[in-house]
C-alpha cells in the first residue's frame, strides 16, 4: 500500500516520487468483480460482464487511468460500457481521459457543480501557471548546482525528471460532464448483474454515493470509508460528520461481505463500523474537553494522535479536529444534545 503517495493527487500537489507500479495485480474478490487498489490514487473497482464491463472511479491522472484500463484489459476484452464515480475527488475522477470516448459516465447531479466550483478553474491555473512556475524554480535551483555527482543534485534531478512527467500527464486531465446524473438513487441492469447507486446525503463531500454490487453483497464506499488511514475532512466540499455517522452505522446493518474503500485495502464490512467509531470516538474527546472549558488549540494540544490506530494522512488529523469541533459547535447549539444520539 502507499497511501501517502496515493492521497498527494487530491489536491495535485508536486510529487517528489512517483511508485513504479509496473506490476499491479487487480483483486479478485468474486469470479468477476475486482478492485484495483494499490494506485497512486483512489480506489477502483470493476464488474465483467457477458454483455460489457462497469467500472468505479477513473483513477487520480490520465496516465493513472490508462494503467486501470491496461489492468481490466488483462481480466477481459469486453467493452467497457459504464463509469460511475463515487464523487468529485481529482484523485478519483482525473484519470477519465484514459477511457473509451463512448463509455457512459453515471454520477450525483452535484458532481457537475461541483467539478466548476472545485475542480475546472483550479485545474486551469495549476496546469497554465503554477506547475510552470515550479518547473522553473526546480530548473533554476538545478541550475545553481556546479557538481553533478551530488545526493544534493541527483536527488533535485529525480524530483525535476518526475515531475517533468507529472506535468505531462496532468495536462491531459479532460474534466468531461456525466452522461447520465441521478438524485437519490439509479440501477444499472448489465447482463444478469444488478448495481445499485445510492445517494446518502452529504458526509465526506456533497456528492457521494455508495455503489452496491446487488448480486454480491459488496459495496464501493468511494471514501465514505478511508480504510486504517486518517480521513480527509474539507468542509468547503460539503463534509457532514454527523450524517457520515449514521451513513456507515446504516450501511452496517445491511447484509453486505465485502466493502471496497475509497483508500485502503478491501475488507469486512467492520471498516465501517471502524470509520464511525473513530468519527465518534474523536468527537466524544473533544466534546470532553470543549465541556471542560478549553479552547480548539488547547483541544488540538490535549488529543494525542498516538490514541488512534491510523496510519497515514497524519497531517489530516488537527484538522479532523477542527472540523469534528465546529460542526459540534453548530449542532449543539441548534439541535441540543444531537451528537450524543448515537
Ligand atoms: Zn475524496
């Protein structure tokens, strides 16, 4: 797994290093459905069927997303039909040009909305400005150094060269509009396979959904579920803890085997659990505290992350704490006791 590289396309930042990933093995979880999970992205998931193939999320670059394709390409010839994504995450959506131009892109009606607040502009600037801006300032600090035989200059050489790449493939980025958006929920019949998409209202951003694999009884959480690593918490994208509570403790309660995460290895449906435990287990510390009388920075100070078994996306975590604190903030103001219904 490699996490910390695979979460850096979120906010397409500039890579040091990229993985070789040459040798990616697609997971078989039923005769038919596999999940490809150890991208530098998010998680992909994919369905054969006699009468073509449903892919889960594109990848985080284009060149990410030809990578997914070349995998499904060794599992089978069939066409590739569908492409849901489970939300507007670069690091889910970003590798959509590596696709067929005649797939059929299904996703929340929100992921148009926010693919223009979030995505078309930002994308627009980093790759006309500020990528250039950098590849200049690594071009000037190489420059600056007479011996080439240095670790100092190999090393600025590597992150130079990789990041030469990145910008090449980033540019190729196309943000392409759904075919088909939905509200609450859509089937798909392919074959003699049902999938279910299912909107649950906001939790890790305004337009997830859950993509259940009826015929299976396994489910793609997108990153409703970041599987024993820290989520990623940004309420400008319309993060709702309380109801990615409940989201999880509902999904719980169905019959379901396997779940498929938006990062992290596939596993039981206890990384559910696991998720809602650790949202509430932070809130119910730092609504201690706040009841004790302490501000958010002494809060911050006073939770160790050590008390959480997570790894990676550790610099998430004050901010976990800052968004857990202010929603906690507004609930209890407007609604009483609403944290604490669990
Ligand atoms: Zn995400």
């Amino acid at each position: 797994m490699n996490l910390k590289v695979s979460l850096l396309f979120l906010y397409l930042l500039f890579p040091r290093f990229l993985n070789a990933q040459e040798s990616i093995k697609p997971y078989k979880i039923r005769e038919n459905l596999y999940a490809i999970t150890e991208l530098d992205g998010g998680n992909v998931s994919f369905l054969v069927t006699r009468k073509g193939i449903l892919v889960v999320d594109a990848g985080s670059t284009p060149g990410n997303g030809e990578k997914i394709v070349s995998i499904i390409r060794e599992v089978s010839d069939e066409p590739i039909k569908y492409l849901i994504l489970t939300h507007f995450h670069g690091d889910h959506i970003n590798g959509i040009a590596a696709f067929p131009e005649d797939v059929k892109i299904i996703a929340h009606e929100k992921l148009i909305e926010n693919n223009k607040l979030f995505n078309e502009d930002q994308l627009k600037n980093y790759i006309n400005k500020v990528y250039p801006k950098h590849m200049e300032s690594l071009k000037v600090q190489l420059e600056l150094l007479d011996n080439k035989e240095t670790d100092e200059y190999i090393a600025l050489k590597k992150e130079f060269d990789t990041n030469k790449v990145y910008y090449e493939d980033i540019k190729k980025i196309k943000i392409r509009k759904p075919d088909k958006t939905f509200n609450d929920y859509y089937k798909i019949k392919l074959a003699d396979e049902r999938i279910i998409l299912e909107y649950p209202d906001p939790g890790h951003t305004s337009d997830n959904i859950v993509v259940k694999f009826s015929n299976h009884n396994v489910i793609h959480t997108g990153d409703l579920v970041f599987n024993a690593c820290f989520p990623y918490l940004i309420v400008e994208h319309g993060v709702d803890v309380y109801n990615w509570i409940q989201i999880l403790d509902d999904l719980y309660l169905e019959n379901i085997s396997r779940v498929i995460p938006g990062h992290g290895d596939v596993a039981g449906k206890r990384i559910l659990k696991e998720q809602a435990d650790y949202f509430r287990s932070l809130a119910y510390k730092i609504d201690a505290l706040r009841n004790a009388g302490y501000e958010l920075d002494e809060i911050k100070k006073r939770i160790d992350i050590k008390e959480f078994d997570l790894k990676g996306n550790e610099g998430q975590f004050s901010i976990n704490i800052e968004v857990i604190y202010s929603e906690l903030e507004n609930t209890l103001n407007e609604e009483g006791q609403k944290w604490w219904k669990f």
